[in-house]
C-alpha cells in the first residue's frame, strides 16, 4: 500500500534525524518538519478522505503510531541533549581546590584624591576646619564680595563659565545681560559663607573642583581642584602668614625645602604675594625643570582685604587675617615631575597605578 510505505519512510527518516540532531533548535526543525501544520505526516491524515473506508482505520492507526514514535525519540533525544549541556557546563565550571585562589585587584585613591587628603591632614593638624560649598554661586560670592571690581578680566565669560537664566525671554541672544549664576571659579565664596556664617576667630580650608573656560593643555585645565585657606583672628600678621605656609610646604614636599615670596597683586588680599618653593630637583642650583631658576610656583596668598572683611560682616579694625589658594594638580606636577596636567584626568591606569 503507498500510505502505509509513506508513513513508514516519514518515521524512519524523521528518527533518524532526530538522533543525529545535535541542538534543541534542530529537534524543532524535526518536529515541524513532520508534525507540524505543513508536515509530511500532516499532510497523510489531511488526504485520508481519498481512501476506502476499509483503508482509513489502518492508515489512521499507522499515523497514529508514527506520531507517537517520533514524539517519543523527539523527547529521549531533547533528555540526552539536556544532559550532554549539563555535564559540559559541570566540567567548565569544575574548580581545582588544589590550585591557589586568583587574588582581586585592590585600588587605590586617584593621586589629586591622595593630594587632597594629605594637604588636610596637615592643615587640620594646625586647627584648620574642612568647609565644603556650592559648585554653582552667584557673581555676588564669586565676585562682589570678594572685592573684584565690576571691570575685572575674570568677570568676562571668556574666563568664567556663566549658567544660562532660564526665565530670560530672550535666552538665545548671544548680547542679553550675563546670568547671576555661575560655575565658581575659585573656592573663595566658601570663605565669604563661613565668614558670614560665624564669628571670629575663623580656620578653614576649602577644597573642591573650580570651573574656568581654559583650553586643556600641559598647564591648563578648565577643571580643577583647588584648596583655598583663610584665617581670621586678633592680631594676625604676614609672620602668621609665612610661617603657617612654611609649614606647608615643608610638610608636603620635605623638611629641606626654602620658601620665596614675591609681591603679587589679587583683589582680595592686601599685601599679597606669590609663594615659590625650592627646586627639589636640583636642590636650588638651577636645571631644566625650574628653567634654571631654582624655584617653582606653588601657590599665592595674603593678607585679607579689610574690604572683604567688612563686606562680611567683620570689624576690620578689630581682626585681620590671611588666605591663600593652590591647585591640587600643580603640586601633584611639582612633587612627581609630571609634564603634562592632562595626564591626571586621561584614565590610564598604567600611570595612575603607580601612586
């Protein structure tokens, strides 16, 4: 009977693929292939009512078998695949308790996080507070009460990042009246807060990120981390000054270091001046590094402007004080002779490993 071989060819090959399949999407394939809505099994039951009515029960009962032979090795096969994929994930997985354990990868603090901690730590061990601010201040505590005039370069938003006002009704103008709020610029405002917020006597630093529009190179970065130190007391001097930063210095890059103060000018401080350490490289006799000067850069200071002073709620003639600023990231230059800033901030863990 042609039925009868059809369904005898369609078992044996379906078995046989189904015992070659080596993937359950395979399996699949198979199942479709013969027991689907287009299968070749499927397509015998549909063409049953061609038949004799003697040749129906025959056929239907063969079909019947086949369905259950192929249903039967589809899912011994399904078991079998089930199991090959469990031992192969148990021997993958397999550890060797013998062997010695993989050790993890411990990091450490970024070298400005380093620097940060450790210029705290000495200016703590002189009773200075830790005193945090805003990233976003108004031109009033960046500016104003930090006695830079209403001309001053600094104002300009070619070297102040200024926050767009919203309620502007014009805000795309490129000639509108500059925000009041900007990216500070220095962490001076935190002084401003403090001294507004409490009383003489007054120790702070103030360490934080500043924001300037400064194209990234060797020296420069438009962002930053700056400590910032004010003092207000009775009866504080420019001596109270050199000795606290003597100090500093020393106790950041070494007890034989000199220290050199060369009059500056910044609005907020009168006098004022620069503070240059010795050349640790050629111990001051003068070498490529310090441009054959002996001295570097570090930082500068001076003593507060009674105008800042006043304009904070402080009797300028019954206290005084000093402050001073240095960036994190020229001492971290200074202390490991790097020769570009953008190192620090690129990411690469073969350089910053090493600190």
């Amino acid at each position: 009977m042609g039925v009868m071989e059809d369904l005898k060819a369609i078992s044996e090959e379906a078995q046989s693929k189904v015992a070659t399949a080596d993937s359950l999407a395979a399996l699949d394939a198979v199942r479709v292939a013969v027991l689907g809505k287009k299968g070749s099994l499927t397509r015998i039951l549909r063409s049953m009512g061609s038949l004799s009515p003697e040749e129906r029960p025959l056929v239907g009962k063969r079909a019947n078998e086949v369905r259950s032979a192929v249903e039967a090795a589809i899912d011994g096969r399904k078991t079998q695949l089930a199991d090959a994929e469990l031992q192969r994930r148990i021997s993958a997985d397999a550890v060797d308790v013998t062997m010695p354990g993989r050790a993890p990868h411990v990091g450490t603090q970024h070298l400005i996080s380093q620097i940060v901690e450790e210029m705290e730590q000495v200016f703590c061990g002189m009773g200075y507070d830790v005193i945090d601010g805003p990233y976003v201040e108004t031109t009033y505590y960046n500016f104003d009460a930090l006695n830079a005039p209403a001309d001053h370069p600094s104002r300009s938003p070619r070297d102040t990042f200024y926050v767009a006002d919203p309620t502007h009704p014009d805000p795309e103008r490129e000639d509108r009246a500059v925000s009041d709020l900007l990216l500070r610029t220095q962490t001076s405002p935190v002084q401003v807060h403090a001294m507004e917020a409490g009383k003489p006597p007054i120790y702070m630093i103030s360490p934080g990120r500043v924001f300037r529009p400064d194209t990234a190179d060797a020296n420069h970065l438009p962002q930053f981390t700056q400590i910032e130190g004010l003092a207000i007391d009775e009866g504080l001097t420019f001596g109270d000054l050199k000795g606290t930063l003597d100090h500093f210095t020393r106790a950041i890059f070494g007890k034989d270091r000199a220290t050199r103060y060369r009059p500056h000018f910044f609005p907020f401080t009168e006098p004022s001046a620069e503070v240059d350490v010795s050349c640790g490289v050629c111990g001051g006799e003068g070498c490529r590094f310090c441009k054959g000067t002996g001295w570097l850069e570090i930082l500068g200071c001076g003593m507060v402007d009674p105008n800042v002073l006043e304009m904070s709620g402080i009797d300028p003639e019954r206290y005084s004080g000093f402050a001073f600023g240095i960036g994190a990231e020229r001492v971290a230059a200074l202390r490991y002779d790097l020769p570009d800033l953008r190192m620090l901030m690129a990411g690469d863990m073969r350089f910053l490993a090493q600190f």
